[in-house]
C-alpha cells in the first residue's frame, strides 16, 4: 500500500507539471508563417530565450495564465526591462513588431 500511495504522489507531481508548462514554436514569417524552427516546452514562471537567436513570429499553446514577449536588442535580451506584448492564457500567434524580433519569452 505504501508504494502505491508513494507511485500516486509522483504521478501527480508529475502531471501537475506539465500542466504548468506551455509550448512555444518559432517562425521566420509574420502571423506563423515561413520556416518552422523547433517546438520547446517552458515551464511557468521560467524564462526561456533563444540564446543568440531570435524569430519572427510565436505559436504558443498551453499558457496557463498568461505569456510574455521580448523583443532582441540588448536591453530586452533573457526577459528584461518589461515585455514588448503580454496575452493571456491559452493558445494563438504572437508576431514581433515591425523591424524587430523575438527573443524571449516568459510563461505564468
């Protein structure tokens, strides 16, 4: 008994995790479109960047409560100095305003 109630508990744990997370999509066009990149999975309340690369456009899905958008260019770069575009929880696209991409994003 006390194994299962220990395999119960993990298995919980590890839902309620993924269940956090969303999953983002880089894209070289605007409005999702152009070369697709790879799709990762951010954990909520996590920064991810895209190192020394930036996208165009976002697909996210997942998002529990709300996601975060950073445009490159210094200032901006690992999720600093306030996103340049926040939605809300769900799914949906996400395109860099003009002259500027995307570098990182942040899942709450």
């Amino acid at each position: 008994m006390q194994f299962n109630v220990v395999f119960i508990a993990t298995a919980l744990l590890a839902s309620a995790s993924l269940a956090m997370s969303a999953t983002v999509t880089g894209f070289a066009g605007a409005d999702c479109t152009g070369a697709q990149g790879q799709s990762f999975n951010v954990a909520s309340r996590v920064c991810f960047s895209l190192g020394g690369g930036s996208t165009k456009s976002i697909r996210y899905s997942g998002v529990p409560s709300e996601i975060e958008f950073y445009i490159s260019g210094g200032g901006h770069d690992s999720c600093t100095n306030g996103s340049s575009l926040t939605r809300g929880g769900g799914s949906g696209c996400a395109t860099a305003p003009a002259g500027v991409n995307w570098e990182s994003v942040a899942v709450f």
